[in-house]
C-alpha cells in the first residue's frame, strides 16, 4: 500500500476540495427562503457544483493515480482514467430527498442542508474513488484498489479492517455521507 503520508495527504486535498463544494452549497442555500424555492433552488444548483466539484475531484484522483504509480516505479505506460459523472437523475433524487424535511408542518432548513450537503459531498469524492477503482482495474500493472480511512465510523472500521485489495470492476466502494475514506491503488 502507498505510503500513509501520501494516502493522508491525498485524503486531506479531496477533504479541502469537498469543503468547498460544501461552502459553496451553503451560502447559495442562505438564499433560498420558502420550501418550493429551495427544491427548484436544489435542483438547479446541485448539478452544476457535481459538474465543477466532480469534474475535479475525478481529475484529483487521476493525477493520484499516476503518481502513485510513479512512486511505485510501476513500469510500462498507464494514463488513469477518470470517471464518469453521474446524470442529473442522482442530483435531482439528492434535492428531493433532501427538502422533504421542508414540507413539514415545521420547516426544517437546517437538517435539509445537512442532507443535501452530505450527498453533495458524497458524489463529489465518489468522482475520486470511482477513477481510482476503474484505473487499477483496467491498469494491467495494478493488483487493485484498497480501502484507506481513519474508520471513525464502525461500517467504515470495518471494511478497512478486513485489508482486503479489490479487484473486479464490479467491487462497488459502499459510502456514507460524509465519509473521509479513499480508494488507494495497489501494484505488484
């Protein structure tokens, strides 16, 4: 596995870039005043920060890619391929599922920020896992991804515990809102 330094590291630029996301969603949320106003506010703005966030959180974990292969002197070429974003149907799920404490007999602004932050946050650093787990399936070079985190969480504790090194495209790396950890690239 990658030095801890350098997996510390690239967990703690994906935490600053999901904090600006994060910032950005709330002073734009300060804005919205009645419940409709903040769904279509949602619905509108969440797209754009998962293009701008996690167009470069998938950049981020690109370039991570690579250079952890460079420190692993991994021979041969290998370009890491960075991922898909998801279609506005997630965002637009997150933004309904997320103003439904609005539509209550006493509105909740406050936990509906809370909710569509963390989904916000979750996507975004989702664009960085999802390239480096498809980057070293598809890198002959790599033995896989693993799972690296500080297990604040027992669902995350465990999943790190078990050290397991992931190799099928079909591995999904299961998430929370919030959730610090990262898909670290594993070569021979």
């Amino acid at each position: 596995m990658a030095s801890r330094t350098l997996v510390e590291a690239h967990r703690r630029d994906l935490r600053q870039l999901t904090s600006l996301a994060e910032n950005d969603l709330r002073v734009i949320f300060g804005k919205f005043g009645a419940a409709e106003v903040a769904r279509d506010g949602l619905l509108d703005v969440l797209p754009r920060l998962v293009n701008v966030y996690g167009s470069a959180a998938a950049t981020l974990g690109a370039d991570w890619y690579d250079e952890m292969r460079d420190v692993a002197k991994v021979r041969g070429r290998f370009s890491a391929i960075a991922a898909d974003l998801p279609d506005i149907a997630r965002t637009n799920s997150l933004a309904r599922w997320a103003v439904t404490p609005l539509f209550a007999a006493e509105p909740d602004f406050a936990t509906t920020l809370v909710k569509a932050s963390g989904g916000l946050q979750m996507i975004i650093a989702n664009a960085d896992r999802q390239t480096i787990q498809q980057s070293s399936v598809a890198d002959r070079r790599a033995r896989g991804w693993a799972r690296a985190g500080t297990g604040r969480c027992d669902f995350c504790a465990m999943l790190i515990g078990r050290g397991a090194v992931y190799t099928e495209a079909t591995a999904n790396f299961e998430t929370h809102d919030h959730c610090g950890c990262v898909a670290v690239p594993e070569f021979s």
